[in-house]
C-alpha cells in the first residue's frame, strides 16, 4: 500500500497549501507611521460587509469601531455602503417570527452605527439576506430600512432587481450589482425582474448593460460594489485554517482525513454556488473582469464583503477590496496576487482624490476602536498628457496603405490558409485627405473609447454636440475566435481573446477595405436612412489628447452619428427622436400609438443581403421616431456600423469551417448567388421575427422589385466611383459584377427568405392589459388579433396579423405584462402548432378550439382557465419559458468533427462525429440533439457506429436520451485470462494473440437531468446483444477456459439498469489548475438467455486538479477509480478490468480481468505560456506520472501485488478548438505510447 500512502501524503499537502489564518498579511513590510497625504479629496466611500450578526442587545467591533471612526471624522456628502449580509443567518422573517426580533436588532446596530453619518447610506443585498422566501424577504428588509430611514433609496438594487449606476460627481460613478441575483436559480422566483430596467431580463441583458455603463464613465473613477469578490484568498477561494482539516463543521467532532477531503471536495468541486470555484460564480468573473479590462473600460475598483476578513488583491490588473468583517472573523490568507489580509474584524476607507488618484485604508476593530492596518494606493494621479512634442499637420494629403510593410508579408502557407481577398487592397497606397481636428466639421473634440468586436473605435463630438465614430481601418490585436463566433451568444464579451495581428489580417481582410464608401449613394437612391461613411487619414494630433497613444497615424472611416437634425426623409419630413434597438423596442410594447414601418425595414433587411452583411444583431440598427398626423408613432430604420459588408471569406481555413461547422455558413463567399440565406441572416434572424410578426410575402417581393428597379448598373458604378481611384481594380471591378448579379436575383432572395423566416411566426401583446383572439379558420390559417382592454372587455384593435398553414409552420404568442384575455376559437382541426405564453400578471383563458395549442404560464400564479378545450397546459415557473427575450436565437445548426488516435492495440484510429442541434421553444440547454459517430481502428479493421439522442421538455426538467451503437465482427478487446496474476507473452505470441472478436448491438432509453453547477444523474433501461468469435490459435481458444460449445459463442442478449450521478467543475476545461471530478455508477444485467446469470456492479470515480504554485502553471492531478462487480455471473468481457484507457496506462487495454479493480494515478502537469501563431493560440504542457492498481478475484490465490507504471507525455490545446495528448508510459511489460487529437469547435 506504499503507493496509497504516497497519495494520501500527496493529498494532505495539497489541502494544507490552502490554509489561512487570523493575523495581518502583507506581501510588502508596511508601516502605518510612513503613510501621510495631504492632497484633497473628492469623496469617501466606508466600505464594511457581513455586519448581520450582531449577539442580543449588542453590537460587533466593527460596527463599533465604524461608529467612533465616523464621530471623529465629520466630513459631509460622503457614502457608507453595507456590503450584503445584512442579516444572518436567513434574512429578514415575516412579523411575528421567532427569529424577527433578533432580525431587527441586528439591522437596528448597523443603522445606528452610521446615525451620526452625514452622507449617502446604501445597503445592498448579500446571499444570506436572499434566503428567507427569496425576493419575499429581500422586500421586507428593503421596507425595514426604508420605514426606519425614511429613505426610499436606501436598500440597492431595488428587490428583483440587477444594478444600479449613480453618477457620485463628474469624476466619480458608483455602480451597485446584487451578484446573487445573478447566482439565483429564477426559477424559484417568478417575480424577479418585475418592475426593474427593461433593458435586463436576462443575464447577458446584465452584461450588455454594464458594458455600456463602462464605456459611458470610462473617464471616471467606478466604485463598482458587488456582495460577492471576483477574487479572494479566504474560505469562498480555498483558502482554510489547519484546524479545518481536523474540524470539517462548526460542531467540534474530529474526523481527521475525512475533514481533509472535505476541504480539497470544496475548495477543488466548487459545489457550493457561493465558492469562487462554483460553475455560475466563475461565470460571474470571467464576464465582470472581462468588461473591467477592455480597452474601453476606464478605472475600476471593485469593493466586497462575502469573506469575513479584511483583503486586498490586485489580480492581472483588477482591483478588489474585500471588506466582509462587520461581524465575524474568518480565515485569509496571502496568495493570489493578495497584498493584504486580515482575518479579524474591521472595515475599509476608499478616498478618491481630486486629481484622480485613490487609496484604500484598511482598519481593525482592536477592543470596539478603529485600528490602521493597511494603505495602499489604488490608482495613481491621472497621467499628463504630454502633447507638445506632437508634429504640426503640415499638409493635406498622405499618400498610404491600411497594413504596413511588415504586415504586407505573408507566407504561401497564410495565403492558402486565409484566402487572399481583398489582400492586395489593404497593402496599395492611397491619396487620403488629411483630417484635423481642430477644423474637421468645424472642429471635434475626442469623447471616450467605444467596444468593438475587432476594430479600434473613437467617439468624438463637434460643438454642437453631433457624434462622430472613428473606426480604424486596420484590425490590430484584438478578434473573436472563430468558435466563440458561432455561440449562441457571440456577442458576449467573455469570449474576445488576444491573437497574433496577422491572424487579424488574414480574417479581417475577408471584408473590402473601401466598399464602405459606396453604400451611402447605394441606400440614398432605395432611400434608406444611411448614416453617411467617410475616409479620412488621421495624424497624431493635440485633439486626440490621452488617445495618441492607441489612435493616429492610420486611415479611418468616419460614421456620422445621424441625430433628428441630420434627416430630412422626405415626406416623412425630420424625426422627433433617435432611439436605439431596445428603446425602441421597450416603446413598441408600451402602448399601441408605436409602430413599425415594417415595408422600410424590410427593403433595408434585403439592401443587407444584396450587399452581403452577415453582422445585422440588434446593436447595429438604430431607429427614426416620427409623429404622424393621427397623433401615431412610427419607427423607420436606421442601419449603423457596414465593417462586414461584401465580406468574402475565401481560403481553406473558411471553407474547411463551413464543411464542419453549419453555423460557419454566415462567413461565406461574396458571389453572385447567396450559398446559404439561412446563415447570412442569422444574426438578424431573431429581430426580424419580433418586429416584422407576419409581413406577408407580397411585401417582400414588393420592395425586392424596387430595389432592382432603383438599383440601375449606372447607380451601381456611380456608387462605386466614390471609393479610391487606386483599388478601382479587378477586385473591385469583380465585386460591382457579383452585385449587379444580386440585384437581378433579389425578387428571389426575397422569397427565399421569406419561406425560411416565415415558418416561425412570434407575435407579442403590450404591457398593458390585452385581449387576444386566436381564430383558427377552416382553410387552415390563424388569425391573431390584439385589442386594448376597457372594463375587462375587449376595445380597439391594436394589430391583427393572419398566418397561412402553407407559410408558417408554429406560432409564438407573447401576452407579456399586466392582466391578458386569451381567446382561442375556430373550426379548423388542421392547423398552425400554437404556443401562448401568458407571461406576468394573472391572465385569463378561454379556449373553444385547444387543437395543437399548447399554453404556458407560471404555476405559482393564480391565473383563470374559463375554458380549456382540448388544449395542452403547461405551467411551470420556468423563467425562461414565460418571459420573452427578444434576442434568443432559434436556429437548427450542425458540425462534423474528426478525431485522431493511436494506441499499440487499435492501432491508428480514425474517426468521425456528426451532431446536429435545434434550438426551439424548449431548451434544456437545447430542444433535440442528434449526434452520430463512427470510429475506425487500423490494427484489427474493427469499427463501431454510435448515436445518441436527447430531447427536451418531454419529462420536465430531464431530458430523455436514446442510444444506439453497433460494433462490426472484427472489432476486438483483449483477454489474458482471470486474475491479478495474468501473464502477457506478446513478445512471442504477438498482439493478436490475446485478442478477441467481439460484436455488439445495443440500445437503452433513458433520462438524465443536469444541474446548474456541473451535476448530472442518468437513468436508463439498457438492452444488449454479444456475440464473441472462437479465433483459432488465440489465447481464449488454446487456454481451455471456454469450451467450443459454450454458450458465449453464441450471440448472448442482455437487459439491464442503469444510475449515474456526476459532477464536474473546473476553473478551465482545458486546462484545469483546480477542478473536480466525481462520477458513480450502479446497475444490474441480466442474461435473457440464462436469467439466473445476473449481476450487479458499481463503478466510483474521483479526481482532483490542483494548483501547487502561486503561478498557477503547476499542477498536481490525481484521481481513484474502481469497477466492484456484485454476483459471479458475468462474462468475461463484463469484467472489472484495468490496463490501458483504464487508469494503467504503461499496460495494454483490459490487461488486468477480475471481480473488483481498483487504481490510482498521479500527473504532475506544467503548463506553458500561450503562443500566438500565424493560425490559432496555443498553449503547450509537460506532464509527469505514475498509476497504481490491481485486480481482485474471489477464491482466486493471487499474490498483493500491485501494479504500476510511470512515464509522461506532453498535450497541445488550441483554445476550445483542438486538443492533443501524446504519452508514453512503461510498466513491467513493455513502454505503451499512445495520442489522441480531438477537434472541439
């Protein structure tokens, strides 16, 4: 058991590289004496966290020690901010509890500490406060301190609600996140969300909303306050006292070993949704830091409680503050780019500074009085922008190109890879005009930083306030990865990464530098509101201030930021107002005075596919608001942002995707016929549906007709004539040709597409009370009328749409807020598939005709069926389902991804998976997934085929699986016999030798549900046929083990069940540093052909990933697997076996058979810096490793011998692209090398 030993030695350093403790850490000497400023400061923020767990009629230190600080420091118009925790240990008790007294007085203490407080007080929620009924409790303590205050402004965000931005002064923003809204099932809370900004009711409407929060203050300081730290070095990030490896809970029972699991189970699993390692809270991060480090981000430092200690830490750039000691003490310790921390009580002091530096004071709370611990600056003085040195713009013209000589050299291999494009186009010279500043459109000053996916982007102003955006023409730095390209939220930030400049060219020059130059006089004649675009060579200039350092010295496109006063559109005349997509939106559902100009959006939506922009989603449109003379509103609109107009995606690399990946089908070819119009068209697909409900065709081929009537080859050439004399070459030649072409064939893309959107029909009420009529006519067609609703009885019409069977094929209806009538009548029986959604509110239904309908609404909500007909009713609290998101993508897509391998029994193998997904109504994360698979193996001609199925919203949260696979008669395992003492002759006899042909058919049914954070249980009915070869001259026949006749050579059939429960969680998929893998299984087969040969069996496995250095690069692997089989009537390819793919990896596959195995392993890994090639980042590592295990066999004399084996290999990933793992293990018998190379897009 030495190995064992080893493991358990292993296991227990590990855990007690995590250990903390009480006392002040710093990674520098520090002495409060050295720390004097006397610079002025503009506001304070007194920062103390967790302070709810004051014992009776007392109060805590800290709060003391904040009280008589703050009697001593008089300053006015400051902030104290409480963050979350407010009460422990389950929020706030309806009157009358028990436990409402002891509630009271614990938020009575933390009032009364800041009662003498002359400023702002703000309390926001933490995880504890949200566990007395959910958003109940939240709003009884959020009444609580508002009836005691008498301030309505006092508890933030508002209960439900996400965030909060307050302007503080013009240098400073406070923004306020309640992050376990964010960690929250919603399902548990059907009210969430209510009443709050309409622009967030999803997670990513979170995201979006910050990120914009950002770049708006990005020349303020942001305090960005939140209950949860993004980082830490206390127990919510694994950091724990000794004595918690001895202690596990609060009661003090011992249980050594078991304690030490129970902290590597927590601090490695992330079980917990309030640890950091926790799937959802990493999620929380990952987007939080990401927006905090965008370019277009400015200072921000992120204030905590959550931990019950004082901390300070500074990770790649991020500073968080963790101030969570108002009540208790806990344990921290100094890793992770920590640079202070305490484990008493305290609270911290962040001075912002006039000249916009800032510094945090930490402070103890030593016998109920404030104590200095810890200062430190947290952004320095605002650099001085040194401007003088800059030349003179001394001429008009500058003769230039878009890439520069060194990135105009490319390799044969680059060129073949990324296509060539429009290549030769950003490496000619131009004569661009000069653009200065001072008197550009009569002079613009620089604004702020705008957030692009791929391009440099600044905003600038003129005096009367007009908005100008700069857009660099080269794409330096920054791109999507492909594969984050095609996720369903690709617009999320979390996904940008940095890659090589001339992977960016070869991507990027797949869109016409110029072509932009020719769209204005394209839109002016369709009269199209076209934001005017422009070229300009833009030097180094004293205008551009602060942003010499990332602008200048390079050409630019100019976009006018069109405002009411810009447009004159004809007999429209000037619009009142410019909104953008979710305003307009938001005023859409609001009252039925808005409208859509549905024929002018649906010639801009077809001007996009002429023109080849794939890049339509929500943010590059604007809208036009016009008062009509009937006192209506109407929306026309507005297409902003053309980086990706005629867009040619050329070279093997793209069209290697497009065969693999279905949604690599947007990135196409520039032609004169669109290849796929699904694809060119997804990322508007979801917007068009919401605002266009049924535009009938007659319309799109109506304003089809006009654009190729408008649309002459003289206006084509004319539009043209506007880009640069020096690319007016083939290639752009080439390019009028392909759109001359797209013009004769609009009138058909229009019905193309038309047949594709058509088939889903989404048509949503207001916000007000509705009345909704669903007529199913006897032709088969659908009416859907929405009225206003006066005295509960339907009044005017708001629209009325009709749905033919032959067009749409499902119907979507949306009755969004408030109280809404639904009635569902009609004779037809063959018909469109109708879901109703009632939404928030009570909602009342009257169903005469409920066939193919389906209505949705929440469970816990007292809505009224009148009359229910044949219709299905599905009520569920589900957020997802009854609240409308606008911007969920409902596509089908597919990908084919090849995988490779090599191990000394299969030989080289070859293999393929399909997978084919639809994302509908129902996800769970998805509606059906197909997926069909084929592997080869070289050394025996063996094959098996596979597929799996799973459907959602069947079973209600489990989704239902079917599987089928099928090995063919040469497909082999191996067999040495039962017994841990086998012998392997290959040397003499050969790998064939020990090999046996084995055939399979099988099948099962079953369920599985998946937890949020990373856990899964599966339960399955399974059916399997065995048909074993009796190969002469091989081990099974000469070994006299199984007779000629024997029943096993005959096809054997099985049933079985089957349970598994897992779990996983890791902070990198890929790459794990600290992560978690535990996985159990339990069954029982039975022989139909015997069916007293039965058995039984489990099947445990756990494996940690640890992280030894503070770098993180090292780390420690280790994992324990085992296979106990219950019964002795199994075959022996039923056995527990071990050797090769099963954890010994130095030993052929199934080497060792018997009734239980067991192994261990350990890989010590180091991982590379990421390298960024002329294709694709990738990061490389080296490992080091050894297993351990055996086989036991009951009434078998095998001696205690275990086996073991050593070696190590290194793995390749390429972002979620690739991954590959070649290693090379030696155990008694011989060295075994072995690769996998698995493609992930």
């Amino acid at each position: 058991m030495r190995e064992y030993k080893y493991l358990l030695y292993q296991l227990i350093w590990i855990t007690l590289l995590g250990c903390a403790s009480y006392e002040p850490k710093y990674k520098e000497p520090f002495e409060a004496s050295a720390i004097t400023s006397t610079k002025p400061i503009e506001k304070t923020f007194y920062l103390i966290g967790d302070a709810g767990y004051a014992k009776p009629e007392k109060s805590t230190p800290a709060l003391l020690a904040l009280e008589k600080y703050l009697a001593h420091n008089k300053q006015q118009g400051n902030y104290a901010i409480f963050l979350g925790d407010n009460i422990y240990p389950d929020g706030m008790p309806e009157k009358g509890a028990s436990d409402r007294q002891i509630a009271e007085h614990r938020l009575n203490v933390q009032i009364e500490s800041v009662q003498n407080f002359n400023g702002k007080i703000y309390f926001i929620p933490g995880n504890h406060d949200w566990y007395n009924e959910g958003l109940v409790g939240l709003k009884r303590e959020e009444d609580y301190f508002e009836e005691r205050l008498k301030d309505n402004n006092i508890f933030k965000p508002k209960t439900g609600c996400a965030f909060e931005s307050i302007a503080v002064t013009d240098n400073i923003q406070l923004m306020l996140l309640d992050s376990q809204w964010y960690l929250e099932d919603w399902d548990k809370h059907p009210t969430i969300n209510e009443n709050c900004n309409k622009d967030i009711k999803t997670r990513e409407d979170l995201l979006l909303t910050i990120e914009k929060e950002f770049i708006k203050h990005q020349h303020k300081t942001t305090v960005f306050v939140l209950h949860h730290p993004l980082y830490t070095n206390g127990v919510h990030g694994g950091k724990f006292a000794i004595s918690k490896h001895l202690y596990p809970s609060q009661k003090k029972i011992p249980l050594p070993g078991l304690a030490s699991l129970a902290q590597l189970i927590r601090t490695s699993g992330g079980v917990s949704s309030q640890d950091n390692m926790n799937k959802q809270y990493k999620k929380l991060v990952s987007n939080l830091t990401t927006l905090a480090r965008a370019p277009s981000a400015g200072p921000i430092v992120f204030a905590s409680g959550h931990e019950h200690s004082l901390q300070y830490i500074i990770h790649k750039g991020v500073k968080q503050i963790v101030s969570g000691a108002g009540a208790k003490n806990s344990y921290a310790a100094l890793r992770n780019d920590g640079r202070f921390a305490y484990g008493g009580q305290g609270f911290a002091r962040l001075d912002i500074y006039k000249d916009g530096s800032s510094q945090v004071a930490f402070y103890g709370a030593k016998n109920g009085s404030p104590e200095l611990l810890f200062v430190t600056e947290v952004f320095p003085e605002k650099e001085k922008v040194m401007l003088d040195s800059l030349p003179a713009i001394s001429s008009s013209y500058k003769e230039t190109s878009i890439y520069n000589q060194d990135q105009q050299t490319v390799t044969e291999f680059h060129r073949d890879m990324w296509g060539e494009s429009y290549r030769s186009l950003y490496n000619t010279k131009i004569k661009a005009e000069v653009a200065n500043l001072d008197t550009l459109f009569g002079g613009l000053r620089a604004i702020q930083k705008e957030s692009d996916l791929q391009t440099k982007v600044l905003y600038l102003e003129d005096e009367s306030n007009k908005g100008y955006y700069f857009k660099a023409l080269n794409k330096k730095g920054t791109l999507l990865h492909p594969s984050s390209l095609l996720t369903e939220k690709y617009r999320s930030p979390s996904y940008r990464l940095l890659v090589s400049d001339k992977v960016v060219n070869g991507y990027s020059s797949s869109s016409h530098p110029y072509a932009f130059l020719a769209i204005p006089k394209l839109a002016e004649k369709l009269e199209i509101l076209q934001p005017d675009l422009q070229l300009y060579y833009v030097p180094k200039q004293k205008q551009l201030k602060q942003y010499n350092s990332d602008f200048g010295d390079e050409l630019y496109l100019v976009e006018h930021r069109l405002s009411n006063e810009d447009i004159d559109d004809g007999a429209w005349g000037r619009p009142y107002e410019i909104l953008n997509t979710s305003a307009m939106y938001n005023q859409l559902r609001s009252d039925k005075k808005y409208s859509l100009d549905k024929s002018a959006y649906v010639k801009a939506r077809l001007f996009d596919m002429l023109i080849g922009d794939w890049n339509r989603n929500t943010r590059n449109w604007n809208w036009a608001a016009y008062t009509k003379k009937d006192g209506a509103h109407v929306f026309r609109p507005i297409p902003l942002n053309r980086d990706q107009a005629f867009s040619n995606y050329d070279g093997a690399f793209f069209g290697s995707l497009r065969g693999l990946v279905g949604a690599a089908k947007q990135f196409q070819l520039y032609e004169d016929e669109i290849k796929d119009i699904k694809w060119l068209n997804i990322a508007a697909l979801q917007l068009d549906r919401t605002l266009l409900h049924n535009t009938s065709q007659d319309i799109w081929v109506k304003q089809a007709g006009t654009i190729k009537e408008q649309l002459s080859d003289e206006i084509i050439e004319k539009a043209f004539e506007q880009l640069p004399k020096e690319v007016q070459v083939n290639a752009t030649t080439k390019l009028m040709d392909h759109l001359k072409a797209r013009r004769d064939n609009i009138v058909e893309i229009a019905k193309q597409y038309y047949s594709f959107a058509a088939k889903l029909g989404i048509i949503t009420g207001t916000d007000h009370k509705d009345y909704i009529e669903v007529e199913r006519k006897i032709d088969g067609s659908t009416r859907v009328a929405i009225y206003t609703v006066i005295d509960g009885k339907k009044a005017d019409l708001i629209k009325e749409e009709t749905y033919h069977n032959n067009d749409t094929k499902e119907l979507w209806i949306y009755g969004l807020d408030d109280q809404d009538i639904f009635r569902i009548y009609g004779e037809a029986k063959k018909t469109i598939r109708v879901r109703v959604i009632g939404g928030k509110e009570n909602d009342s239904y009257v169903v005469e005709n409920g066939t193919k309908t389906t209505i949705y609404d929440y469970k816990t909500k007292p809505n009224r069926i009148i009359e229910k007909g044949s219709a299905k009713l599905k009520f569920t609290d589900d957020y997802h389902i009854n609240v409308f998101d606008r911007d969920q993508r409902i596509f089908k897509s597919n990908r084919y991804l090849p995988h490779f391998g090599y191990n000394p029994d299969d030989g080289f193998k070859f293999g393929l998976t399909g997978t084919f997904t639809n994302y509908g109504f129902y996800r769970n994360p998805f509606t059906k997934r197909h997926q069909f698979s084929a592997m080869y193996n070289s050394a025996t001609t063996g094959f098996n085929l596979g597929y799996q199925g799973e459907f959602a919203g069947l079973l209600g949260t489990y989704n239902v699986q079917i599987f089928g696979s099928y090995t063919n008669p040469e497909f082999t395992e191996n067999f040495f016999g039962f017994g841990n003492e086998t012998v392997n002759d290959q040397d003499r006899l050969g790998f064939d030798y020990n090999r046996v042909k084995i055939s399979r058919i099988a099948t099962s049914l079953g369920v599985v549900k998946r937890g949020r954070f990373g856990s899964y249980f599966n339960y399955k009915l399974m059916v399997e046929g065995v048909e074993v070869d009796l190969t002469n001259g091989r081990f099974l026949e000469e070994s006299g083990i199984f007779g000629e006749q024997d029943r096993l050579f005959d096809r054997q059939w099985f049933t079985g069940v089957e349970a598994t429960y897992g779990y996983e969680s890791y902070d990198n998929k890929q790459n794990p540093s600290r992560g978690m893998r535990f996985n159990l299984t339990s069954g029982a087969k039975t022989n139909t052909n015997d069916i007293e040969r039965s058995f039984g069996y489990i099947k445990p496995y756990l494996g940690f990933y640890n992280s030894i250095t503070r770098n993180r690069k090292l780390v420690l692997r280790t994992a324990v697997d085992a296979h106990i089989l219950v019964g002795r009537a199994y075959e022996f390819y039923q056995s527990a076996q071990l050797g090769g793919d099963n954890l010994l990896r130095g030993y052929r596959n199934q080497r060792f058979s018997g009734q239980t195995a067991l192994a261990g392993s350990a890989d010590l890994r180091y991982s590379f810096s990421t390298i960024n090639t002329r294709f694709l980042p990738i990061q490389m590592g080296v490992f080091a490793g050894a297993d351990s295990g055996r086989v036991w066999l009951k009434g078998a004399a095998d001696a205690n011998t275990w086996h073991s084996d050593y070696g190590g290999g290194f793995w390749v990933n390429s972002s979620d692209a690739l991954q590959a793992t070649f290693n090379l293990f030696s155990g008694k018998e011989d060295l075994r090398f072995s690769f996998s190379l698995l493609f992930k897009i």
